[in-house]
C-alpha cells in the first residue's frame, strides 16, 4: 500500500518528536471522540500541542481550525503541519509562548 503524502508528514512529526523525548498520540474519534481533534496530540516540557498533519494546499476543515483556536486560547501550542514546516517541530515546540507554571509542586494520587 502506498504511502500518502499526510502520512508522510506524520511520519517526519514522529520521528522528531521520538528524538525530542515528547509524549504524543494519534486519537481516534470513531464515533466515541470528539471530531475535527488534532491528528496528533502530546506534550513536550510541560507543553500541550495539537498539530494537525496536511499535505499539499490541503488546509485544515472549519471543525479542526476550531480545535486549534480552542487549544491556542487554553494556552496550548497549535499549529499545522505540512511539507513546508515538518522539520521543524522542535523549534515550534521552543518558539512557542511558555504556559502556565507552579510555583509549588504538584501531587499526583
């Protein structure tokens, strides 16, 4: 089976978030999720992100541009990717605002 050109995409995000250490997933809706999620979700140093993958002039659907709006107003990392920005994602995950930060630590049950 051949490989489309967003699976390309996807793959060199991965690649790059592997060698960065990021926790990231790909959710699946399947009925049970929320649509128009972010193909791939994670988060690297205290980071969220969301990225939707595209190929080509492909551009992200109303439901997904309003997904990337909502993580960006909660204060998370959006963006979307393409051939154009794929090699870059550490620099997108460093270039971004910083989010919130404790200055006490947190506990976890």
């Amino acid at each position: 089976m051949a490989m489309t050109p967003e699976k390309k995409v996807k793959q060199k995000v991965t690649k790059q978030l592997k060698e960065i250490g990021a926790y990231y997933f790909y959710p699946m809706t399947g009925g049970y999720g929320k649509s128009g999620v972010p193909d791939i979700i994670g988060c690297y140093e205290g980071k969220f992100f969301g990225f939707e993958c595209k190929a080509g002039s492909n551009k992200p659907t109303p439901l997904q541009e309003k997904n990337l709006t909502d993580i960006d107003v909660a204060g998370g990392i959006a963006a979307v990717i393409n051939e154009d920005n794929a090699d870059t994602i550490k620099t997108i995950l460093d270039a971004e605002k910083n989010q919130l930060e404790f200055d006490f630590p947190i506990q976890y049950e």
